[in-house]
C-alpha cells in the first residue's frame, strides 16, 4: 500500500488577487500541489453546493490541517473512491456544508496527483479509467459582462449577457487552435475601440475585454473579428454565449440593465431566438433561469439539432438535475465544474451520467482561478469534447492552455480532439 504520509495546506493568492489556499499530498515517492478554483459568489447559481467552510478560507486550511489530515494520513493514495467517501462522511451533507466544495476539491485533486506521480503515470492517463484520452476545443471567452460586473459601477454600461465565446473550427492541433483564439481576442480589440469610443482596453475578472457596448454590437465586432482572422489563417469559427440568465432574473422578468429593458420569460426566449438566428450561434449556455425548465426544452426543441444548449447553473454538477434536464430533452450538452461536484470521484461519476445521456461536455474553469494545471488533465480524462475558460490571457489561464499543448504533444501525430457527439459545430 503506498500510504498518504502527511497532508498539509496554506494560503496562496488566486488570479483576482484573493485568498486561496494549497494543498500539499506527501507519499513515500511524491510529493505534489493543488489548488482549487475559487467560485465567486456573484457568478454562483442557486443549486450549488456550499464552498467554504465557516471561517472561509482561513476555515478551509483549518480543517484541512486537523480534521482532513488525521482522517486520511495512512491511508491509501491509490483508492480514490474511498479518500473522496471519507471526505463526504466527514463532512455529513449533500452540498459540503461544514467542510466547503473548494476544501474537498483541493484534497481530493492533490490526492489524485499523488497517486498518479506515484505510479509514473500523467494524470490524464492514470484518471481516464481505461479511455484512449484526447484533447478538448478551445472554447475561450473574449467579450464579458453579466454577473460578473456585480457591484463594480460598470454594470449597466456593459454588456448584460455574461460570456461572448469562439470556437475555431478546422484545426489541426491545440497550438494550431490556441494561435487562432489568439487572434480573434487582439483583432478584437481593435475593432472595440472602433465601436466604443470611450474603450481603453479594459477588461474584466477573465481577461475578456470589457466594452461600454450592448450585447448586438458586441456579437457584430467578434463576429467581424473572426471573419477576418478566417480569411487570415484559413479555418472557421463559431460563437457562442453564456447568458448567464439567472443574474438576469428577477422573480418576474428578465433585466436587461444596459438596453433598460425588462423582458418576459417568453420575450427573452425570443431574443434569444433572435439571436441565435441573426449571428448563427452554435452554443448557448444557461439561458434560462434555473427553474425555468421549459424554457429550455423548448429551445433544445427548436434549435437542439445545430445549437448545444448547454446547462451550468441549471445541473449545478448535481446528479439529480442532471438526470431531470436529460429525461426532459432540457440540454444536449452540460458543463463540468470540478468545484460544483467537490470531489474527483463525484465529478468522474457526473461526466458518466453526461457521457450516458449522450450530452457534448464542456469542462470549466472558475471566474477567479488558480495558476494550478491540474484541471486540464482532469479534463482529458473525462473526455470533455471542449473547455470553455476566460479569455487567452491571463496567468490562470494560460497555465492550463499550456498543459493542454503538451499533452497533445504527449499524444502523438493528430488531430488528437474528441468529436462532439450528436450536434456537431
């Protein structure tokens, strides 16, 4: 038995500059880090688990230096399953309520690192259960907004939809891919300072640039901006939104503060609709609020067989919305967020779900993430078909658009890139 020999974490600064924390997973022959994304309260949806303890982060390394180490120190690293049920047994509710999502999501991927390193094997592999591993698409952010704009005093000059996103189409490699997204964020910003007079490069919590532009004219400039980077390397793209509807949900319409306009559930599906139609979307994520089922059903309905309607804050990682949304046809694709699950294992049996229910998956980042890469093996391994993060810059971000390079490399001569199951871009 290759037993866990200490655990231990402390403080670090994520990429917004706030307290995060990592942890450290030492085994007879490894000794590694992770850190996990931190979710912020303004981009959480209602059915989320909880993910601090009380005490916060502070809260967090408390328990992980007491209560997590003396319950898996001598245990065995290899059996994750059993490392992630003490973590639930210890904590004692559904949605992590005592010990908080990011401290078990922390424990379990150092947890999974150690065992990989200890085996000689690259997380991706030694997690992937016996599935030939690929890479995911690039699905970048480039234009932001919504619900992460919070109380900042920009909100109502921005955007109201929350992430305006591309998808190159035609490449041959990750490189290739990364190079092309790339593009359309610089060509995008050029074009922003056409379109907003008063645009001075500014950009938000992700890195995406962050114009005082309604979403019509925001869609119409990165539409501009990958035609022109098409024409310049020769491959398609496709956008796509995160509405991000539940921000925009009142309790009886839809708020639409830039346009000051509030619509009504059957309105704003209209919009939608509209813009589905007017700028070919191929993704739209959470455009509902999260109890407005039908509503979803009824978009998969119209325009599920060339559109992934895809659910984040509608399944909030939990298997039972999952299943709900699948049997009720609400999506055809789901995002995958680690910190939403909490652990490796319930994350791995979610992605199980999604792959039975024939969904595309979208692995995710956080809006306020760590320089941590230990997500894009993750990722791989539970055969994501795109992952979707904030814009090409950015620390946080470009250390995981990094590993996701060399394990492309690591897999040899490609394309190497899942296919979408059913709706295809």
């Amino acid at each position: 038995m290759n037993e866990i020999r200490d655990i231990c974490a402390r403080p670090i600064l994520d990429g917004g500059a706030r307290a995060s924390l990592e942890v450290v997973v030492t085994t007879r022959n490894a000794r590694v880090r992770a850190a996990p994304s931190y979710a912020d309260p303004r981009s959480s949806g209602k059915y989320e688990i909880n993910h601090f303890p009380v005490g916060g982060v502070a809260g967090s390394i408390e328990c992980i230096n007491s209560v997590i180490r003396n319950a898996l120190v001598g245990r065995d690293v290899d059996d994750q399953r059993e490392i992630d049920a003490v973590l639930a047994r210890l904590d004692g509710t559904d949605d992590f309520t005592h010990l908080g999502g990011n401290t078990v999501e922390a424990v379990s991927m150092a947890v999974a690192k150690a065992a990989a390193a200890s085996a000689g094997q690259p997380l991706y592999r030694h997690q992937a259960g016996g599935r030939t591993p690929g890479v995911p698409h690039q699905m970048p952010n480039i234009i932001g907004g919504g619900a992460t704009m919070g109380d900042t005093g920009w909100r109502g000059r921005t955007p109201d939809l929350q992430d305006h996103v591309i998808l190159p189409i035609g490449c041959q490699s990750t490189w290739q891919e990364l190079q092309a997204v790339a593009d359309v964020f610089h060509r995008t910003g050029v074009l922003l300072r056409d379109a907003d007079p008063g645009f001075a490069g500014g950009r938000d919590e992700e890195y995406c640039w962050l114009p005082a532009l309604d979403d019509v004219t925001c869609l119409e400039v990165l539409h501009q901006a990958c035609r022109e980077s098409a024409t310049a390397l020769g491959i398609r793209f496709r956008i796509g939104l995160d509405v991000g509807a539940a921000d925009l949900w009142d309790g009886s319409a839809y708020c639409y503060a830039r346009e000051g306009v509030r619509r009504s559930p059957a309105e704003h599906a209209g919009h939608l609709a509209d813009l589905i139609e007017r700028f070919d979307l191929f993704y739209v994520e959470d455009g509902f609020f999260e109890d407005h089922v039908e509503l979803y059903c009824e978009q998969v309905q119209a325009f599920g067989h060339r559109v992934l309607v895809a659910g984040d804050d509608l399944l909030a990682g939990r298997w039972e919305r999952l299943q709900m949304a699948a049997t009720r046809g609400a999506i055809n694709a789901a995002v995958v967020k680690l910190n939403m699950c909490g652990t490796v294992t319930r994350t791995a049996a979610f992605t199980e779900g999604c792959r039975a229910a024939g969904l595309a998956m979208i692995g995710s980042c956080r809006t306020y993430d760590s320089p941590d890469d230990t997500l894009a093996d993750l990722v791989v391994a539970w055969g994501c078909h795109s992952y979707k993060c904030g814009s090409p810059a950015g620390g946080e971000h470009a250390a995981k658009y990094n590993r996701y390079l060399r394990i492309d490399e690591a897999l040899g001569e490609g394309p190497n890139f899942l296919p979408f199951p059913g709706t295809a871009p």
